[in-house]
C-alpha cells in the first residue's frame, strides 16, 4: 500500500465532475482502493475521495476513527462506496464544523442533512444500502460534494464560520471535551 500525495485547493481536478466507475473487477480498482484507505489513516483523515488523489472516478473511502483531527469521530472499518447516490434525506439539517485534506489548516461551519438513505457498490461488486445519521452522513455528504466538483468552503453561509485549525483546536476540542 502506498500513500499518495493529497491535492489541495486550486488544483482543477477537485472542480471536476467525476466518472462513474464501470469495471468493479478491474485489479487496478482494488489497488487504488488500498492506496486511498492508506492515505486517509496516514493522514488522520476520515474519509478521502478519489478526485483528492488526482483520479476523477466515482470513489471514496468513510473511515471515521477517533485521530488527531477528529478525536470524537465514532469508529467504523474503513469502507469504499464505488458510484455511491444520495437516495433521500430528512428535512432537518445540523451544523457542524467540517475539515478537509484538501483545504488544510481551515476549518468551515457547514450545514447538512441530519440522515441520509444511501445505495452504493462496494469493492466486492455488491450493491449496498445504508441509513447514515449525524457525523457519519456528513461524512458521505461531504465525501459526495468532491465527486461534483464542490469542496465544503462553497457551502460556508458566512466568512465568519471560517476558523483556523490552531482556534478550532483550542476552542471546539476543548469545549467538547
Ligand atoms: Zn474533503
């Protein structure tokens, strides 16, 4: 497994709209899915997309873990959701600081749905459905927007729910904490 170097905000390839994935069996998919898994740990991420790795397919790992960047993060096995939709969502929305590998050093309040119905494929080729609630589908929704080209700043209401990671640390950690 290999870690891969993480694109960060100004290159074209997190504005892009990302490919759907046709061959599952393909090896070099499963490679790519190890590479991206890889990265998101070394990286104290809690979820990566392919397009943050300079491949514009349909991909993205959720490996929400307690780390550094994210010390309350429930934990799940890391797991890839190949050509994943959003199927429906609640009405009620929650505000939440996100982060992003991508926008290093910021931190953004962003509002998202509160649950989420998902489909996706997995990396065995089996098609998956999921209830996600609170972190874990802003995860997916924040994972969603990097295969549309979006980054979580576009969802920023206001410059003033913008943070540095030092403040955020020093605030929102210690305050949760
Ligand atoms: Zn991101």
């Amino acid at each position: 497994m290999e870690v891969l170097q993480v694109a960060q905000l100004g290159n074209d390839v997190l504005r892009c709209k990302a490919q759907p994935i046709n061959n599952i069996s393909d090896q070099n998919l499963g490679r790519i899915i190890d590479n991206l898994i890889a990265t998101v740990i070394e990286t104290n991420g809690v979820g990566i997309a392919a397009p943050q790795v300079s491949i514009s397919d349909r991909l993205f790992i959720m490996a929400s873990r307690p780390n550094l960047r994210y010390p309350n993060a429930p934990k799940m096995e890391p797991t890839a959701m190949i050509n994943p939709r959003l199927i429906s969502h609640s009405e009620d929305r929650v505000k939440d600081w996100e982060g992003c590998l991508s926008v290093p050093g910021i931190r953004g309040l962003v509002s998202r749905y509160r649950v989420i119905n998902v489909e996706y494929t997995n990396r065995e080729g089996k098609l998956e459905r999921q209830e996600l609630t609170d972190f874990m589908a802003r995860i997916f929704q924040h994972e969603y927007d990097h295969l549309e080209g979006i980054v979580f700043l576009d969802r920023v209401e206001s410059t003033t729910d913008l943070m540095t990671e030092d403040e955020y640390q020093k605030q929102i950690l210690q305050l949760k904490n």
